[in-house]
C-alpha cells in the first residue's frame, strides 16, 4: 500500500514514517503544501496522512483542490487542532477520518488500514480470496487452510495489491506504483523476483504472467 505523508514538522514525519514502513506501507512524503497537492493530483496513493497546518497552502485547501478535481483517494487528516467545528470543516472539505495529535501510532495504523479496506469494498482485517487469507495485523498468510506463512514488507505489499483486484491484469508499473515510495528501485527485474519469492510461498499457479500486459492473481480451483 503507498501511502502520502503530509507533515511539516521533519523529526514527527520520519518518525511517523519509519513506524508505517514497518506496518507495511510504502511512504511518501511532503512537507508543505503545494507539494503535497500536486503529488496527490499525479499519483495513485491507497491513503493519505494529511496535516492541517501546513506552510505554502494550509491543508484544507489542499483537500479541497483534490476532490474539486475529482481525487477520491482516502484521506485522514492529522493535526493539533482538536475543536469539534474544526474537524467539521475537515469532513466538509472532503476528509474520510480525522487524528487529533498526539496519537498512538496503532490507532493510526488501524484508521489507515480500515480506510484502504473501506475503499476496496472490504471488512475486517484478513482478506480472503481464492483460498487466500492474508493477515494485515499479523502479516502473514494462509493458503487452502494451511499454516500461517509470514511475508516480508515487499511480499505483503505485493500480495496486497493482488488482493485488491483478484482476477485483474495488473502492469509492472501500477504493481510499482503501489509497492515502492519514490526513493525505492522500480526496475522490471526487481519486482520480477519478489513475484518469484511470494509465488513460492503462496503457489506457482496463483500468479499468473500475463504475456507484454503484467501479472494477475488467480484461483487454481476456479
């Protein structure tokens, strides 16, 4: 899952950051607004962390060009102002959740997780598909019933971007899109052998490569 951090104060934005990694997202970040407005005009994020207080264009206004654009990415907005009517306007403005800081970061993760499952139609926190059942809290994943088989961070994020169009041809570069932040090698090869790896955990036959178009998550027993 990519996600967009917006946050101006650096130490609590690499902080937020390397604890979402570790729950298995891909981060990006802006520290200001103008930034962070064109980044979520551009690319495809699953979610995004978007602080009110924002220098260059204050963080509501920022959410309002988006949706006034036609942007449906989930956002939950994250700040230090904690009045009821304040988080109206946020709702207003188009927000899916709202954070007051300061915040644990489990409470945040979980608003996160549940808004990316709410976007793809889905409850709980395991989804199932195909004999598939992958754990986000856990990260790990069960196949036909079997034990739980535990996935690396890139293995997780690959199987989660299947999960959320089983069935569908999905290209190297929207797979990309959705597993790596910015900084991250995108080359063909490189998500070649991750594909390889979560194959051998979850079976050969459940990826499918699709010649010249990508990859697509199938159901052997279908």
């Amino acid at each position: 899952m990519r996600l967009l951090l917006v946050e101006d104060d650096a130490a609590l934005r690499r902080r937020v950051a390397v604890q979402l990694e570790a729950a298995g997202f891909a981060v990006d970040h802006a520290d200001n607004g103008i930034d962070a407005e064109f980044l979520g005009s551009e690319i495809d994020y699953d979610v995004v962390v978007l602080d009110l207080g924002l220098p260059g264009r204050d963080g509501l206004s920022v959410l309002a060009g988006w949706r006034s654009r036609g942007r449906r990415l989930p956002v939950l907005v994250l700040t230090a102002r904690d009045a009821w009517f304040e988080k109206v306007e946020g709702f207003k403005a188009g927000a899916d959740d709202y954070l007051a800081k300061p915040f644990h970061i489990e409470e945040l993760v979980a608003r996160l997780r549940a808004l990316v499952r709410r976007g793809g139609g889905q409850e709980g926190t395991v989804l199932e598909w195909g004999g598939l059942s992958l754990d986000e809290e856990r990260r790990s994943v069960t196949v036909d019933g079997g034990p739980p088989c535990d996935l690396s961070r890139i293995e997780y994020r690959l199987l989660r971007v299947f999960l959320s169009g089983p069935g569908r041809v999905l290209s190297k570069a929207r797979i990309a899109e959705h597993v790596y932040d910015d900084s991250a090698e995108h080359e063909s090869n490189v998500i070649e052998a991750h594909i390889k790896r979560l194959r051998r955990k979850i079976g050969v036959d459940r990826i499918e490569t699709v010649r010249g178009q990508g990859y697509r998550l199938r159901d052997p027993s279908a």
